[in-house]
C-alpha cells in the first residue's frame, strides 16, 4: 500500500509519543489536507471564472438555487456562507460592482434588501459550476461511484452528528 504524509505524521508521533492512540488522526489530518487540496482548486476555478475566491462562487451559486427569482436575503446569503453580515456586505459590494449581483428593496418589506442575480451573474456561476463538476470528478477519481458514494454517507454521518444542517 502506498504511503502518504500522513503515514508520515503518525509514525512520527508513534516514536515520541507510544503512550498516545492517534490512530483518530489518520482520519482527521487527511480530511484536512484534503480540503486544502479541494480548496486551491476550486478557488483557481472560481478564478478562472473571473471571481475572487470560491466564497464568491458560494454565494452567485446560492443565489442560482433560488427559484424563480435568484435571490435572498444579505443575512440568509450570510448563513448559507458561514461568514458575519459584515464579510457578507464586502463580498455583496464587491459582485455588484462587478455587475454580477443587484441589490433591491424587499416587495414585502420595504426596510429591507433583496439580492438578486444578474443575468451575467447567472452566466459566471453557470460557467464555474461546470468546471467546478470536471474538476470534483478529476479530484475523485482515485475512488470509483460506490467509494464515492460510500465517502459521501460516511462525511454526512459525521457532520449530521455535529449538527450541520
């Protein structure tokens, strides 16, 4: 079986440290650096699709998903992304200076905004979603369907279990 940096790590912590089972690590460490790995390149697609960051990816796709409208609340976008309204409001400026985003005033509540996708904005997100998806299956394809499918149960057991919902 080959090795990987992980391996590493645990032997390393094996020869210091007998006394201690980190045998949990093999798991955590590799979820970890796997993210890394995810993380770079979907922030490259992202890139490449003219946005800053994957976060931004997040919240054009967040707001794709709404049907028919395409659009949310700052604060539901905020939650959606697990960031403060504050970083909300910066990421929100910044896509709507880049004409990929509209704000609006909320028809059943004129105190508050709607954000809208724009027509270009739908266009970007359509764009990095597709290349995001070739580049999830170039990622995974160490593992055929059933491991990923088997993967994709085990993640939700463990983040259901953690209260993500």
């Amino acid at each position: 079986m080959e090795r990987d940096h992980t391996d590493e790590v645990l032997e390393q912590w094996r020869a210091v440290r007998p006394d201690v089972d980190a045998s949990t690590s093999a798991v955590v460490i590799r979820i970890l650096r796997l993210a890394s790995y995810l993380q770079a390149e979907l922030d490259q697609g992202a890139a490449d699709g003219g946005l800053s960051t994957k976060g931004d990816f997040d919240t054009l796709a967040a707001l794709r998903r709404q049907t028919p409208r395409h659009e949310l609340s700052p604060t539901q976008l905020a939650e959606a992304a697990l960031i403060t309204t504050g970083g909300m409001t910066s990421r929100l400026d910044r896509l709507e200076d880049a004409g990929l985003v509209e704000r609006h005033a909320d028809p059943s509540d004129r105190r508050a905004l709607v954000i809208r996708l724009t027509d270009e904005g739908r266009r970007v997100v359509d764009q990095v979603l597709e290349s995001n998806l070739e580049k999830q299956l170039h990622l995974l394809a160490a593992l055929d369907s059933d491991d990923r499918i088997a993967l994709a149960q085990l993640l939700r057991r463990l983040l259901v279990d953690l209260g993500d919902e």
